[in-house]
C-alpha cells in the first residue's frame, strides 16, 4: 500500500499527511456485509426460494415422466424380440400410456411456464445500479475506507470479473478518492472540497484510469465496477486524451479557490492553453496568473 500511495501521490500532486513517518490514512477489509449490499448477495434471483421451489416441482414432473416413459421403453423393446400374444394387448398399452403421457405433457408444460416467468422476473436489470455503500465505506475523520470483501466477491461472481483485480481498482479508487478530499498540496496548503462529491468522484474516476492505463483486465474490472453503480457518466466525464497536467492544473486550482464551479475553474485553464502555455508550464501559468492564490 505505500508503495501505491506514493506512485498516486506522485501522479496527482497531493500528498497524504505524514506524522512520525507514517502517512495520515487507514485503510481495513471488512468481512461485514452492509444493509445496502443485501440484494447484491442475493444474486439476480428477487425470490430465490420460489426460483428453486419450481426446479425441485420440475424435477418431481419429469421423475413422473419417467415412470411412464421408462415401462413402455421395455415393453417395446420386448415386442421388438417376440410381438404380443394378441394385437389388442399392444393397442390398450400404447392408448393407455398415450394418455398418460399427454396428461403428464401437460403438467410439465404448465410447471415450466410458471419457472420461466420467475427466471423472467429475476436478472441484472433488477440488481443494477447497486448502493456504492455496498462496496465500500469513506470516513474522512480519520481518514480512513473500509472496504467490503465479500460484496465485492459477489460482484465479481455475478459479472465473471477476476476478484483480486477487482479489489486491487476499488482499493485504488477510494485511495485516489480520499487524497482528493483529504490530500495536502506539495506547498503543504490544506484545501479541501468535501460538499463537492460529484466533482470529487469524476476526478477520482479519471486518476484511477490515468494509474490503470494499459491494464487491460484492471480496466475493464474497474469499467464494471463503476457500471455496476450507475456511475458511468462519471468515467466518461474526462475523457482520457485529456492532458492529465491540465486536469491537475485545474484541480489544484478548483481546491484551493472554493468559491468556484469545476467548470469555472476548468475554463480558466483552458484560457491558459489558448495563450500558448505548454503542457509542462501550466503549474508555473496558474501561478503567474495568480489562480492559485
């Protein structure tokens, strides 16, 4: 985890609080399931008894089928050795268990309608979008996340998506998401934007995919996850092309001038880049401009 903070550290330009060597930031894996993960556990099926109450009566339908089906198997495979003593006998047989079978037919067609309506009623549109509490919990008192291992395995099983890549993106999410709201600027400034959560999310988003960049199945378990709770807009907020020293620029710049809107800040950033400031100058522009102050 050091590790990680510092390469995120590095690539946002904040930095977490430091005290007696240690970096301000805790982070624990919980194997409690919250209140809003309860229909993620449950899986795609809204009524799973009643789901598997209809496989076990479709069972006992085909178990009945069989006894009909398996007698006049037999008795066929007789006559096919030596015919019946008298042509009626073959002919009762074959109307009787024609009936039977019909009847049986019936039911079984019945049973699997009343199954295939409940499988209908079941599936991803009614689990989807799921709580983000579901995954994980921010605390920026501490400041601290903990995060929910076993929604997050359910949620992996549901979408085949592989499980410690799964952990490792929503770790690193909720590390880049609690740097922007609690992290230090490299001058030692505190500024924070907590009542700006959207904001908050659409940068964390867009960092996160910056760090995973040519990670293909790290990305795409990350797409998912943010699928998953509707947040797909948010990703899509920052396109990737973007230079991550304008985003920078302007977060830092968003951070410390509370007053405005992210787009505010975004287009006054976008004024340096029609002045001719290369990517490279746009910290050193922002302070000749005195945006920063």
């Amino acid at each position: 985890m050091c590790s990680l903070r510092l390469e995120v550290e590095q690539a946002i330009g904040l930095k977490f609080q430091i005290i007696n060597g240690e970096a301000m930031i805790r982070f624990e894996e919980s194997m409690e399931i919250p209140r809003s993960a309860d229909l993620l556990m449950k899986g795609m099926y809204q009524n799973p008894d009643e789901v598997k109450h209809g496989f076990q009566t479709l069972q006992q339908e085909t178990a009945n089928l069989l006894e009909i089906l398996l007698p006049r198997r037999s008795r066929f495979r007789e006559w096919v050795e030596q015919l019946p003593d008298h042509p009626r006998e073959a002919e009762n047989f074959l109307k009787d268990t024609s009936e039977q079978l019909k009847r049986q037919d019936q039911r079984m067609l019945q049973v699997e309608k009343e199954l295939l309506i409940k499988l209908e009623d079941s599936g991803m549109q009614d689990l989807f979008p799921i709580p983000v509490g579901a995954f994980a919990l921010i605390d920026t008192s501490e400041p601290a996340v903990k995060l929910y291992l076993r929604p997050l395995g359910r949620l992996a099983e549901i979408l085949q998506l592989n499980p410690e890549q799964l952990r490792y993106v929503v770790r690193l999410h909720y590390l880049v998401l609690l740097l922007l709201i609690e992290g230090l600027d490299l001058d030692g400034q505190v500024c924070k934007r907590k009542n700006d959560e959207k904001v908050l999310v659409k940068l964390a988003c867009f960092f996160t995919l910056r760090q995973i960049q040519g990670q293909s199945e790290a990305a795409h378990c990350y797409s998912e996850w943010v699928k998953s709770w509707g947040g797909i807009g948010l990703v899509e907020a920052f396109p990737q092309q973007d230079s991550i020293e304008k985003i920078r620029a302007a977060m830092i710049f968003w951070r410390r001038r509370t007053s405005l809107t992210w787009d505010e800040a975004w287009e006054k950033v976008k004024s340096l880049d029609s002045e001719g400031f290369a990517d490279c100058r746009f910290s050193e522009g922002l302070r000749e401009h005195k945006f920063y102050n």
